[in-house]
C-alpha cells in the first residue's frame, strides 16, 4: 500500500471511530439526561421520581408524554425570561399556519368549485326514470335465522306473496306501518326517499328497476328476507331529486378533480412507508426535523416533519394520531395522499393568490396572541410575572423553578392542567433549542419502576395485621397457616 492509500485509510479509520462516537452521544446524550429545554435539563432522576411518587401509570409512552409536557412548559418558561411574549405576526403566521391552510383551501375550494353540480334541470325526470338515482319504499318481512328450517322461510314469503297481491299504491304507507318489519323505515310508510344506486343490496336495486315509476314489485328476497317494494313516482320526489342529483355531480365533479390534479402531479406513495407514518403519528415530536421522504410528487415531496406537522394540527378530539397507528398498513397510503392532497390543493392557491384579507389575517394572529398570553399567564411565566427578580439568569431560574412546582402539583392531582397549543409548540421548538433522549426515558422509566416497587414494599409492610390483604373465600393458599 502506497504512503498516500494508508494516509487516507488511517484518515478513514478515524472519521469512522469518531463518527460512530458522535452518533452514540447523539443517540444517548448524557446518559443522565431525558429532555433539554432552552437552558434547563430533565435528568433521569428528576423524572423517574416525578413518576414514581405519582399515580400515572409506569408506561414507556407515558413517560415521553410527561417529558414532551416538560419541555414545553420550560421552553414556555424560557421565553418569558427573555422576554419574548411571542406577540410578533411572524410567530404568529407560522404558529397558525394550519388555520391559514384551512381557510386558503376553503377559498380555493370554493373557486373551482363554482361551476360544479351546474344540471340540466329540464332531462332530471328522464335520468330518474332511467335509474340515475332510486326512490322507493318498500315492505319487509324479515327472514327466520340461519339454523331454523326452511319450511319457516316459505311460509314466510308465502305471506309475503299475499301482501304483494292485495297491496295497492293507495294502500301501501298504511300497510308499510302496519306489516312491515323495517324498524327504520316502517314508521315512514316504507319510504326510504332518494338514493344512490348500489347504496342497497343488489337484488333490492334489481326489484326497483323491475317495475316503472308508481307500481309494484313482485315479492323480492334478499338476505335480509322478503320484500315488497313500490316505486316513487316523479311527482312525489321531485324535489328531492334534484337536489340529491345536484350533490352527486358536484362529487362526480369533485372526484375528477382531484384524481386529475394527483394525476398531473404524478403522486406516489413511498413502499413501505407505513411503519414511518404510525412512528411520526406515535411521536410527532420525534420527527419535527427529519426530512425522510414519505411521498413523491412533480412540485414537491411530503417530508416527515411536513407529515408531523400536519398530524400535530388534527384536534386531539378526532382522535387521529391514534386512528393512524392502529390502522392496517394496507390503508396508510390513502391518509398520505390525502395529506398530499392539501398539499397540492395549497400550493394551487398559492399560485392563485388566494389567501386570507387583512381583516381575517389579523382575526388569526389576534388568536394566536391571545393563546400565547393566556398559557403562559396560567403558568405564571409571562414577561411581566418574572419582573420580580433582575437580571438573566435570576429570570430563568425564577421560570424554572415555577415550572418544576407547577410539574410537582400538577402529578399529585394538585393543579388544573394548562394546555399548551400547537401553535405554540410550533413557534417555541422553532425559536429555542430543545430535545429527548430516548435511552434517558427508558432509564428514567426503568428507575421510576424500582422506587415505586420499593415505596409500595414499605407500604405494605408498614399495615397492621389486619389491614394485610386476605386470600379470597374458597382461594387456595399455597403455604400452610401457621400455628
């Protein structure tokens, strides 16, 4: 090996040892460290006793969810000793950038959407004679469960028989609320108004078509026994129909849409992207800077932190965080596209100039200010509140320490919870360093187990006799009473 070959093979060795060391630090941390935030640390013991001397349950997500809520609270804590009410429209543009989304897109939306459901009054009774949409009311008499005998069925549809012979449409509301076994519909007359072909079994869809608008079928068996079915004539649901008509071409419009802009954007779903997107779902925080590529698409791709951040602005009420990791992987690539779909519905109005007027720009930022001034006031760390002591670093200790009581209360069910909002998170882990340290969970959380084992050991041995919990009547014990 030439001088020159070992020079860069020892250079290599090294980059390596030392690149390796640093993605260890990285990985770990310090290994007494859970979460940083601006200028404070969570150790391993901090935590594993605010854990072990509550009732929170002993949980690996239980544990980050308590160190995300440290780090939100200190970060909190620590812009309002420095000062920084988070009041500039620059914070709160980018703290409310799903409110801004949501009203770009709807205006957009409402854009292009002009022009849809736009029909042809004067051909809707022909489209509904030709089956376009149904209406129809039907009589049921329900089948006798699986297992019975057949010979049950028949004199079921024999009686069904019946009822289509002497039924007529002058009748056939009055018979429907009489007979019929549809709890839903029964109450109606039978009426189940307009809808969709293929909303129903297939074989009811086949006994409306059967027959001509006003008259009656012959008895109709499905699965869910015999039917006698009668349909609507034009007059009576007139109305209804246009305007279920209009609702389908306006998602008949809606749907080439969309399908066309995916098209022309060429979206496509990375393979095997379901594991990122339950991990991103699990633990947003996690995936605020990783630039993983989840989907593809001519004007962009959809990044994990983009994903992130769209996850972290679903209310906590829809659930759907939680409704992502449980789903089958089968059905992720779905949510992303409709993720990417907003996407593309935003950079679309983008190019259109559509966005919120200065009056509805100012309503948002107005909110954000509000949010920003009302959470950190609750914690008692606004600017103002931390007036009592001067200088830096007298401020941050007194925010600090403020937190870490309120974090104490808090866990012994002393406090009222204080929320901190997305939007705030949003702006805070933008402005002020922040991170944590998985290994230091796992030995916070493995910690927090030993010393609520050995509290609970001293508990019980400090009970009097006969507070020791007893056997239960009838239980066998498996060493044997003393004398």
């Amino acid at each position: 090996m030439t001088r020159t070959r070992l020079l860069v093979a020892s250079l290599l060795a090294v980059t390596t040892i030392a690149s390796c060391a640093a993605f260890k630090d990285a990985l770990t941390g310090h290994a007494d460290t859970v979460a940083r935030a601006g200028n404070q640390e969570l150790t391993v013991d901090e935590l594993a006793q605010l854990m072990a001397n509550s009732d929170v349950p002993l949980r690996p997500d239980v544990a980050r969810t308590l160190s995300q809520l440290w780090v939100n609270y200190q970060l909190l804590g620590h812009a309002g000793a420095q000062r920084d009410s988070m009041a500039t429209t620059a914070d709160a543009d980018l703290g409310m950038w799903s409110a801004i989304a949501q009203l770009r897109t709807r205006k957009y939306y409402e854009t292009i959407a002009k022009s849809w459901g736009t029909v042809d009054t004067a051909s809707l009774e022909q489209k509904y004679n030709d089956g376009e949409l149904l209406a129809a009311a039907h009589i049921l008499l329900s089948k006798q469960p699986e297992g019975l005998s057949a010979t049950a069925n028949d004199s079921i549809k024999r009686e069904a028989e019946k009822i289509a012979a002497s039924v007529t449409s002058a009748n056939f509301a009055a018979v429907a609320k009489a007979r019929s076994q549809d709890p839903g519909s029964k109450d109606r007359g039978g009426d189940y108004g307009v809808f969709p072909r293929g909303q129903m079994v297939p074989e009811f869809d086949s006994g409306i078509l059967s027959v001509k608008p006003g008259e009656i079928s012959k008895v109709v068996e499905t699965q869910f026994g015999y039917h006698i079915i009668r349909r609507s004539t034009w007059p009576e649901i007139k109305d209804q129909f246009a305007e279920a008509y209009v609702g389908l071409a306006q998602q008949k419009a809606e749907s080439t849409y969309f399908d066309g802009l995916e098209k022309q954007a060429n979206v496509t779903v990375k393979d095997g992207s379901a594991k990122l997107v339950k991990a991103i779902a699990e633990d947003v925080d996690a995936y605020r800077d990783d630039k993983s590529v989840v989907a593809t698409a001519r004007s962009g791709n959809l990044t994990a932190s983009r994903l992130a951040e769209w996850l972290a602005a679903f209310p906590a009420q829809s659930r759907m965080r939680a409704q992502v990791v449980q789903a089958p992987d089968s059905l992720i690539p779905m949510f992303v596209k409709n993720i990417m779909r907003n996407e593309l519905i935003l950079r679309a109005a983008d190019s259109a100039g559509v966005g919120p007027d200065s009056s509805e720009h100012t309503e948002i930022r107005q909110a954000f200010f509000n949010g920003a001034k009302s959470t950190m006031e609750a914690l008692n760390v606004a600017p103002a509140q931390l007036d009592s002591v001067v200088g830096q670093a007298p401020r941050d200790s007194l925010a600090s320490t403020r937190i870490e009581g309120y974090m104490r209360s808090l866990l012994r069910n002393e406090g009222e919870f204080v929320e901190v909002p997305e939007q705030l998170v949003i702006v805070l882990r933008k402005k002020y360093e922040s991170r944590i340290v998985p290994a230091g969970l796992d030995r916070a959380l493995a910690e927090a187990t030993k010393l609520r084992t050995a509290a609970d050991s001293v508990k019980d041995a400090a009970l009097p006799p006969t507070d020791v919990p007893m056997p239960a009547p009838g239980t066998a014990q498996t060493t044997p009473p003393q004398p």
